[in-house]
C-alpha cells in the first residue's frame, strides 16, 4: 500500500461525537467482521471426509490472518443431520462426526486467545425428530410433551393446508399413525416446528442458551426464527399462498413478545449480540425486531439483496435500489447485516459476479470491495476469500442437499423438466456454496483425506489457498487489505451512505463520510469498461486500494474494476 494511503489510515478518529444518529453508537458487533464458517466443509482433521472442530482448530491462525473479528458457525449439535445440523437431536452436545465438548471448548479458547468472537447457530424454530422431546411428545396424545410441537388430530379431519419448504409433497402436515394425528414441518419431515406458544418450550431454549452463553460464546444466530410464532388454530390460508408464504409464516402472532422475553432473560445478561434469520415483510417488521428501544435483537438480516441474481443475470439497478433502500430506511435507528452469500446460497461470484476465468478473480475481489466498504455488519462466506466457484454438478447423484433432492423427487412426481431442474440447481443449489474449502492442489483440495462428503470443485489445482498465499494480489490477500480497511477506518462503519450515479446500469459509485472524513467506492458490475458520471474531482482523491493493482483507471472503470479513494 502507498505511504500516503497508510498515513491517511492512522489519521482517521477511532471515537464519534454525540451529534450522530442513534446507529453510529459504538457496539463491537457494529464493528465486528463476521466470517461464516460451515465446519462440514471446512477442514477434515480424521479423514472421515467430514469437516470438524478440530480441522477448524487446525486453521485457526488462517482465520486470524484474514483479519476477521468474529465467526458464525453453522450448528454443531448432535443431529442425524437430515439437513446438516440444522435438525438438532441434543442441543447441548456435539455432532458426532465434529468431535467433543472438549475440541469445542479449545476451539473457543483458540478463537478467544486470538481475539475473535464466536457466535453460534440457534435452531430452535424446529428440532429434530430424533430429539428426546419429540420422541416423547409422538409417543401418546397425553404425553407431558405433546404441546412441545403442534399436533393435528385426524378425527378433526385433514388440517389446512400448510406449504413446507423441503418436503417431497410440499405438504408442511405429515401423518403419523401412532397417535392418529399429524404433526407440523416447515422444513423436512425430519424438522418437526416446535410450539412456541407454550411457554415451558420457550422457557426449554432461553436455558440451553444460557448454557451455550455461560460457556463464553458471544452472540447466537436465530435459525429461521421469524416463522416461531403460529396461529394455533391454524385458520386456511388463501389458495396459492405458498407464492409468497413469508407473508403468512413471518413475524405472527407474538413473536415480538417472545422475542422480548428472551431478551430479557438471556440476551441483556451477557455481552452477547443477536441476529435473526430473516426480517420479516418490510421495513417496520426489520426495525422492530432491532430498533434499540424495543430490547428484541441487534441486527437485521434480510433476504431482498440475495434474492436479486436469477439464472438469466439481473440489473445493477436493481441492485442498487434495493441496497439504496435498505440503507435509507435504517440510516437512523436500526442496525443491518450485509452478505451476498451464506450457506444457503450459490458462490457469492458465480451468481453477482463473473467466474469465467478472465473475471472471475477481478469480480470476486469487486463483490468483496461492496461488502467490506458498506454500512451495516459484513458477513462474509468461507472460501468467498479464494473466489471459489459453483461446482455446477450436472448429476443429482452428486448432490446431497436434503432441499434439492426432495424437491428433484417432487418434479418427478409431477413430471416436471427434470433437466431443466439440473440446470436452475447447477446455478442457485446449496450445495454449490458447500464444497469443500480449498487450501491447496493436492488430494481432495487438502481438505481431507478420505472421501468427502460431497465432491470438491474440480478447479481446486488452480484456485486453492496455498497458491493465493503466496500472489499479493489475489483474492485472499486482497480480501485481507479490505479487511485492515474498514478496521481502520469507523467511516466504513458507521459513516453515512451516498449512492452517486444513480442511473448508470453498469457502476455502482457511492461515498461513505463520518465526521468530515469521506471515501468514495467505486465498483463496475460488469464485463465491460464503463464510464462512472460524478462530479468528484479524481485527482484530488487518494486511492487506498484497487483491485487490479495496477493503479486506478479514472473515470472509466475496467472491467469489474473496484477502486476504494479518500477524498479530501
Ligand atoms: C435456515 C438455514 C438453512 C436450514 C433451514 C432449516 O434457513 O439457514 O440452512 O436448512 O433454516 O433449519
């Protein structure tokens, strides 16, 4: 980096005066730079081909060197992992194949000593069907826990209609001829939801938080929780509902009550921070599940900027309207997350960006740039640091997905295009985000060295960390100048958000300022050079990073060209 760059780095204020809006007060978790790790696939320390505590244990100083301050982890609970630990058997133990408390235990230690926090998935609008309460509650209508779920009784007929989102029927009601009655699973059969609206169910999981909090941890994520509170009598919904069912599953009920009651049992007695799955149907649900007043939860995690890339491409403007206004609506009071990928998603550059050769290490380094310098808490995916790619597989016997291979049995059911299904799964499926984390060339990416549990990308002689370590300029080490960017800098925090050139379908061009310091990012969405139209003088500008590293191009950005300036 250019002295000039690195002094202006020092210079900047690390405090904020009172006159700022009530977002720009200082919380580590505003700050904080989230690093999702999915231990399934991120490092096999016993070559059973599953990824566990102690393979992350083993890259801990890797994950120090990125520079991030916190880890989200996908569940690591005991689970016959239906859907990869998010069916959860025993809530306060771990999975088998990821190892012990103890490795858990040293893996906190690790992430602790190394000043990184560590926040964990809490899957609670659902367990398993293996869980002892379910065993229980299926075992006899008048089993003590029988309300911990929601039962429909079959002497009252078929209940309404309920969509599931990984059923092989789409049926969301699966019998259960033990007891006559049928039971309710947002999610697979093997997800039964539980019953929030009794309060000892509740009083069951602000426990087992305490137990994870009075270990250490420091945050949890809430799993799908906007879907916790039901209507128990199940009215019908409107035929074809399940178009747009988060209109009818999200934020029901009393769900902010539930919500406050947490908070106040657990989440205000430690310093732990908390974020949600999904933020409900629009601006007023996301604030009040965040707005500081309401003592609910810290930080929004919205859907509406992932769902923007569609197999056939998508705008820019739509873009960046959609993050324009998600900015705009929480520029006071409220605080965001911003991702493009998690465990849910494909590649992060294989949908926003480019991964054909050429581009794909250029527009990886672009979509890193947009999640480091915006207002709001990255969350940034494993293995998005390398630019690593869809895998793409073309055979549904590569997939593992309990989401893809129900809904691939649904469209041969209905006889629907099955090749047409590969290709939209080629493209958006999970498990294109799920391959295993590439360190290096050799066998299975260094990974593991077994037979891993779903197939490593084929491109991993090619890109893989080993390699990245050792070229200045690649993803991973551009990833880490981003990351000492915005810690050095709170106006990539908490400074306020300016979109310039609005119109233009190609660059997305924006300043961010704090207390007279301001930086204008510069990001070309395409493939082709592109003019950005502001009237900021660029040669009063100090460019503090660039992803070419060549030096910035001026007013006509190359292709998927990222340029970071300080202005004066
Ligand atoms: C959330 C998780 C997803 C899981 C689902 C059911 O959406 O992120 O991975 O399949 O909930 O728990």
């Amino acid at each position: 980096m250019r002295i000039a760059a690195m002094l202006l780095l020092l210079s900047l204020p690390g405090s904020l005066t009172h006159a700022q809006p009530a977002n720009a007060d200082r919380k580590w978790w505003k700050e904080a730079i989230v690093y999702q790790i999915y231990p399934r696939s991120f490092k096999d320390s016993d070559g059973d081909g599953i990824g566990d505590l102690k393979g992350i244990i083993s890259k801990l100083d890797y994950i120090k060197s990125l520079g991030v301050t916190a880890v989200w982890l996908n569940p690591i609970y005991s689970s016959p992992n239906d859907d990869n630990g998010y069916d959860v058997s025993d809530y306060r133990n771990i999975m088998k194949d990821f190892g012990t408390m103890e490795d858990f235990d040293q893996l906190l230690k690790g992430l602790h000593a190394r000043d990184i926090r560590l926040i964990m998935d809490l899957v609670v609008n659902h367990s398993s069907d293996e869980h002892e309460w379910f065993r229980q509650s299926r075992s006899s209508r008048s089993s003590p826990y029988r309300n911990y779920y929601h039962w429909w009784n079959a002497g009252n007929g078929k209940p309404p209609y309920r969509y599931s989102l990984f059923d092989v029927n789409h049926d969301a009601w699966c019998y259960d001829s033990l007891t006559d009655a049928y039971y309710l699973h947002y999610f697979s059969r093997k997800q039964p939801d539980l019953n929030w609206e009794n309060p000892q169910v509740r009083r069951e999981v602000y426990d087992i938080m305490r137990f994870w909090a009075d270990k250490g941890i420091d945050g949890f994520r809430l799993d799908a929780f906007q879907f916790v509170a039901k209507d128990t009598t199940f009215p019908a919904f409107p035929t074809g509902f399940e178009k747009n069912f988060t209109r009818y599953y999200a934020m029901q009920g009393n769900l902010h009550g539930y919500l406050q009651e947490m908070n106040k049992e657990v989440l205000s007695r430690y310093d732990v921070m908390s974020v949600a799955e999904g933020a409900g149907n629009n601006f007023e649900d996301a604030h009040n599940l965040v707005d500081a007043g309401r003592k609910e939860l810290n930080m929004a995690y919205a859907f509406d900027g992932v769902d923007i890339p569609k197999a056939n491409g998508y705008s820019v403007l739509h873009l960046k309207e959609v993050f324009s206004r998600w900015d705009s609506a929480f520029a006071q009071d409220g605080w965001l997350s911003i991702f493009l990928a998690n465990h849910d998603q494909a590649r992060m550059v294989s949908r926003f960006g480019n991964d054909k050769p050429p581009y794909r290490a250029l527009s990886s380094k672009m979509l890193s740039t947009f999640i480091l310098t915006m207002r709001g808490t990255p969350y940034y995916y494993n293995g998005d640091e390398l630019g690593m790619t869809n895998a793409g597989f073309s055979k549904i016997e590569d997939y593992r997905d309990v989401q893809t291979l129900n809904e691939y049995r649904h469209k041969k059911t209905s006889g629907d295009s099955l090749e047409q299904f590969i290709k939209t799964a080629q493209f958006s499926a999970r498990d294109n985000g799920r391959t295993p984390f590439q360190w290096d060339a050799g066998g299975q990416a260094g990974f593991t060295t077994g037979t891993p549990w779903v197939k490593v990308n084929p491109n991993y002689t090619t890109i893989n960390a080993a390699i990245q370590e050792k070229e200045p300029n690649s993803c991973l080490n551009f990833f880490r100048q981003l990351v000492q960017l915005r810690k050095n800098n709170p106006v990539l925090v908490y400074g306020s958000y300016r979109l310039l050139d609005k119109d233009n379908p190609y660059v997305y061009a924006y300043t961010r300022t704090l207390e007279g310091k301001k930086m204008l990012i510069l990001l070309n969405f395409t493939a082709q050079a592109s003019t950005v139209h502001t009237d900021i003088a660029l040669g009063k500008a100090t460019m503090l990073l660039d992803n070419y590293g060549t030096g910035p191009g001026g007013n006509v950005l190359r292709p998927y060209e990222a340029v970071i300036y300080a202005l004066p």
